[in-house]
C-alpha cells in the first residue's frame, strides 16, 4: 500500500509538471483597420501564449498593438499574453 501512494504521488507531480510546461505558442497578429477587408489581421514575428498573464503587443511605426490568435485567416480573435 505505501508503495502505491509513493508510486501516485510521484505520478502526480510529473503530470502536474508536464502541463505547465505544454504552453502552446502562437504567432502573434495585429488588428490593422487601415488595411483592406480579409487582410486585417497582420502576421508579427513575435510569439505569444495563450496562457493568461501580462497581455502580448507589439511595437512599430505605426504604434503599440495588442496581439491575438488569427482566426481563419481573416480576423484576429482570441487575445495573446507574453511568454514567461
């Protein structure tokens, strides 16, 4: 019995581990209005989380901008966090 609670626990804390380290990673994109309908979500070279915490943007010309998830293509949606 003692070797089966050593044996879950032990489980337990590589499962607990293995989670917090599959963060998935995203690329971050960029609302741009000026840009023509169907091409408003814009690629950026940064990578972002999905992973709640201090929010994703991105620094050019043009600004700040909040990152998110591209969608289909055509529209950003879900909003990105940093990468810790």
């Amino acid at each position: 019995m003692p070797v089966a609670i050593l044996l879950m626990g032990a489980g337990s804390a590589y499962a607990t581990t293995a989670f917090k380290s599959a963060k998935t990673d995203f690329q971050g994109y960029r609302f741009d209005p000026a840009a023509p309908v169907g091409q408003r979500c814009v690629l950026t070279e940064k990578m972002c989380t999905d992973i709640r915490g201090e929010v994703c943007t991105y620094s050019d010309a043009s600004g700040t901008h909040n990152l998110s998830k591209n969608i289909d293509g055509t529209s950003c949606g879900d909003q990105l966090f940093e990468i810790e």
